[in-house]
C-alpha cells in the first residue's frame, strides 16, 4: 500500500518543472511577444503573404489565355499600359464620381435618420429597425430588386412616375449612359445609409446632456446645438465611418456588376470592376494586380490625408 501511495510524486515533477519554465519565460523581457506570436502568424498568413503575393504578380506576366507568354519578370509594363489605356482614367473618374457620392449620400441620410431616431418619439422604435433593414439585404438580393423595380418595362417606380406625371413614358435607367450612374448611385445610397446611421445613433446616446443644458443656458438654439454641441462630439465617429465606407465602397462593385455591369458603354466602370473584368474576362492577372495595387496604394493615402486633415488623433 505504502508503494501505491508514493507513485504519483514522479508523474508531478515533470508538470513541476514545465510549471517552473513557464513562470521563469512569463518573467523575461520577450514574454509580450510569446503572447503576440500567434496572432502575427495568423497576421502573416492571411494578410501580409497574399497582399506581397498580389504587389509581386503585378510586375509578373501572368495571362491563362496566352500560355505562351510565360510568367516571368515584366518589371513596369502592367503599369505603364495601365496609365496609357484611356479606359484607366475613365474608371478613375468614375470611382471618384461613385464614391465621393455615395459617401455624401449616405453620411448626410444616416445623419439625419439618426437624429429622427435619438429623439425617442412613439414609434421610432419600430422606424429604427426598418431603418436598418437595407443594410440586412445582402448586395446581390439589393441590387436585383432594384433592378426589377426599375425595369423600364415592369418597373414599379417607372409605372408611379409616370402616373404621378413626371415621366411622359417608361425609361430604362440603367441602359442611358446619362443616367446610369445616378440611378447606381441611388441604390447604393439606399443600401448603405444604414450604416452611418447605426455608427452616428450610438455616437449620440453617448453625448452628455449636460452640454446641451450649458448650450441653452447660454442661448444657443436647436441649430447652434447641432453646430457646436453634436457635430464636434460625432467628429472621430464620423472620421473612422468615412474611410471604413470609402474602403468598402473603392474595393466593392458587386452593385455595380448587377446594375450594370459597367455600362453601357464604360459609363458605371470603375477601377475595382475594371481589374475584375481584366482578371476574369480577359485572364490577365498581371494588369488586373496592377489596378489592385494602384488603389490599394490610393486608399492608403486618402485614409492618411483624411485623418491627418481632420485633426481626430489631436483629440
């Protein structure tokens, strides 16, 4: 019985001095970075490895449709084709076009629906959650349905315009290259205003009462309120919804694709759809990292300028 009883004081040692060695590196200098190595591998893997992937494939010839071309070292071809192709500059103006009014669009609506919101009126809680429900669509259900009820033959809103007369006749939006774009725009405006709303809504439950009371005791009224009180108190929520949504809005044109598709013409192209039609149209892989790496290097320095302009890492 005695020899029973004594078995387990070796099987202890070793969880002992493995107990020991991990108080003794907790101890060390370098235990932060134990701590952090799992998540820079991951970091590595998932982010780093395909971004350096995707900047090195752009100076490399890469086409499945002309084998024969090889996939070696071009240097600044796809780059220098890139700048002289007029489509390019087409596509970055209409990314300019898109973005700047989609941005605006949905920041000044998700403002005021989050404003309408915040004043806690009967029934605004059910406005909230059907407020939020275009975000809930995902882009392909968003964008086919608009398309239907734009359909300048069964369209919904094409039959009400025109029984409201301000249309003589049914039109095809999205098939007029002066109206193409705007009505793209629309959609996307529709889809993503949810999302300044939600961000702008917590922002406003966070302000304290107090200033506003300090504001009106000093005669402000319902507009200087908004100037002076809320505005600079939504300033660095505001700041980080604008780059997050230009981001998504620059590397997203799935609305876009199912709108339009680019046209007519390449009068809906911008520059995220222009490298997916390089990659999977033409097969060109090179010139398709090409566009990916130019906007990727475009974004960084908006995302820089803008944070850097608007003073929100002073605050």
């Amino acid at each position: 019985m005695d020899g029973v009883a004594l078995n387990p004081a070796p099987k202890a040692a070793p969880l002992r001095r493995l107990a020991d060695a991990v108080g003794d590196i907790s101890e060390s200098r370098y235990w932060a970075w134990y701590l952090l190595a799992p998540s820079l591998v991951l970091i590595c893997a998932v982010v780093l490895y395909p971004t350096l992937w995707g900047i090195g494939l752009s100076f490399r010839e890469m086409r499945l449709n002309r084998l024969d071309l090889g996939t070696g070292f071009v240097g600044l071809k796809h780059y220098q084709a890139m700048l002289d192709d007029p489509v390019f500059w087409l596509s970055l103006r209409n990314t300019i076009v898109w973005t700047t009014g989609a941005v605006i669009g949905e920041l000044a609506l998700g403002l005021a629906a989050a404003l309408l919101i915040n004043r806690d009126l009967p029934g605004f809680r059910l406005a909230s959650v059907l407020i939020l429900l275009p975000w809930f669509l995902p882009n392909v259900v968003a964008g086919h349905m608009w398309a239907l009820m734009l359909d300048p033959r069964l369209g919904v809103i094409n039959d009400l315009l025109v029984k409201a007369g301000l249309l003589t006749g049914y039109k095809a939006w999205f098939a007029d290259p002066d109206t193409a774009l705007a009505s793209a725009l629309v959609v996307e405006i529709w889809h993503g205003f949810p999302f300044f709303a939600l961000l702008l809504l917590a922002g406003l439950k966070a302000i304290p009462q107090d200033l506003y009371e300090a504001a009106a005791i000093d005669g402000a009224g319902a507009v200087r309120q908004f100037r002076h009180v809320t505005l600079p108190q939504l300033n660095t929520i505001i700041v980080a919804a604008v780059v997050l949504r230009v981001i998504s809005l620059v590397n997203s044109p799935d609305i876009i694709l199912i709108l339009t598709g680019g046209g007519p013409g390449r009068s809906t192209l911008v520059l995220s759809l222009h490298a997916f039609l390089k990659v999977n149209k033409e097969f060109n892989f090179g010139a398709g990292s090409a566009i990916a790496v130019l906007l990727f290097i475009l974004l960084m320095a908006f995302s820089y300028l803008y944070v850097r302009l608007s003073n929100v890492m002073k605050d």
